[in-house]
C-alpha cells in the first residue's frame, strides 16, 4: 500500500532534521557550546591563537580539534563571517516539549515569561531576544519552523551565549501554540503599536500570573490571526511622538516591563 504524500512528507523531514548540523563560529559562541554538556560536537576548527584563547573550553571536546591557518580558515562559512579563528560544527539542541519547558522546572524561579514569535526572521534579531530572555529570566522563547529564524552560527554569535542556555523552541502552529499556553493557565499579550492598552494596564493585578508576551516581525507585525487568538493587544508606553522599537530592543522592553 503506497504511503500517504504527508506521511512521505513527514518522514522525510525527520530524516532531514536527524541530519542536520550547525556550524557555530566566533570565540564567545564556540566556547559556551563547548562547555555545554547537552551539545552534541561533531568538528572542531581553530586557529593556534583562537585555541589559546579557548582555553581550558578546549578539553570539552572529544575528538582531535583541527588546526588551521588564520589566512586560510577551512571551515564552511560564509566569507563574511567573523569567526575569530574558531567554528564548531553541531547538533541543533532539543530542548523538549513544550509544556515542559513553560511550565515545568524550578518552582523558585519567579513568575513564568515567555516570549513568542511571529514571523521574526532576522538571525540577528532572534539572537538578540535570546540575550534579552536569558537576562531577564524567561523561561523560553518561541518560534515557528516555518518564517521564524532557524539555530544558526550568525544567531548564536549575536545571542553571546544565550543559545546554549535559553530554551528557543519551534512550533508547527502558532496560534494553536498560544491556544495551548492559554489552557495552561498563560495570558497571552500580543505586541502592537496601535493597540490601547499598555503592558503595564493589561497587567495589574496580573504579575503573578503567567504571561507570553509575542513579537511580531518589523513592518507587517502581527499577523491578523495572531491577533485574534492572544488574549489581549498592548503596546509599549513610550515618550513624546516618536514610539518605534526594533523588534529586539522591544521584546527587552517588553520583558522589563512585564516582569513579576
């Protein structure tokens, strides 16, 4: 019996994702995932000094790292790439299911944030986020396979860190994501400028309560179904006539201000 299109479908993305590697690059990128025992390493590739400066995060690999001419980097990376004479090829990391990751962990931690993306492509952006969550203890952040920045070596260098770190999760759906965050006890708060209410408003009385905060991509924003599956539109108060944030320096923002 022939196999249905999506089930061939299915299988042959799973396939492809067992498959799949990541080359990481730059010092402060290469060294956290060195050190982070749940990355899988597969190649190390550095330069006399960039070993030097690696230091000790060098033990952490098992395997023979492979020196290389600073005038001749041998690693696959784009010629733009600024790799301080380090690149590390690895599994992208797995981080679970969802309801484990919002929900589950150290019941200490403080009131759960999370933040959602939608549309958000720019690795640099991502990365940024990343930064930002780790920094103001989110408990994730989430995007989509489909139109949201995938684990890259541009992302984990602007992220310094935060990606070995900071659970980046990729859903399927969205809106069937925030649905089940909203059945998990989660007010879902969707960033638009145009919206009334702030996040400060949407929120009295509220900081204990779980709270996701999504993003949406510079220009178009949130996409309309997006916004008629959150719980509530807010926006960043800001200062005078001028209120535009990259979409980076808004999720900070957004997180400070939402804080418990």
């Amino acid at each position: 019996m022939k196999k249905p299109k999506w089930v061939v479908k299915k299988e042959q993305d799973k396939r492809a994702a067992a498959n799949e590697t990541v080359w990481l690059f730059g010092l402060h990128a290469v060294r956290d995932a060195l050190m982070n025992p749940e990355r899988q390493k597969l190649r190390l590739i550095v330069t006399r000094n960039a070993a030097d400066r690696l230091g000790e995060a060098m033990a952490h690999f098992e395997g023979e790292p492979e020196m290389c001419d600073a005038r001749k980097f041998t690693a696959p990376l784009d010629p733009q790439s600024v790799h301080q004479g380090a690149a590390l090829e690895v599994k992208p990391l797995n981080w679970g299911k969802l309801d484990e990751v919002v929900i589950g962990g150290d019941p200490d931690a403080g009131a759960l944030r999370v933040v959602l993306l939608d549309r958000v492509t720019d690795p640099h952006n991502v990365g940024a986020i990343l930064r930002s969550a780790e920094v103001f203890g989110a408990r994730a952040v989430i995007g989509t396979h489909r139109g949201s920045a995938p684990e890259t070596g541009a992302l984990a260098k602007t992220a310094s860190g935060a990606l070995e770190r900071q659970p980046y999760l990729r859903v399927r759906n969205l809106a069937e994501t925030i649905e089940a965050m909203q059945s998990m006890g989660y007010l879902v708060l969707g960033l638009d400028g145009e919206a009334e209410m702030s996040i400060e408003q949407a929120l009295e009385g509220k900081r204990t309560q779980p709270v996701a905060l999504v993003m949406g991509a510079e220009g178009p924003g949130l996409r309309e179904k997006t916004k008629e599956t959150v719980d509530q539109l807010v926006k960043i108060d800001f200062a005078g006539a001028f209120g535009s944030l990259n979409v980076s320096n808004a999720a900070a923002v957004a997180l400070y201000a939402a804080r418990g």
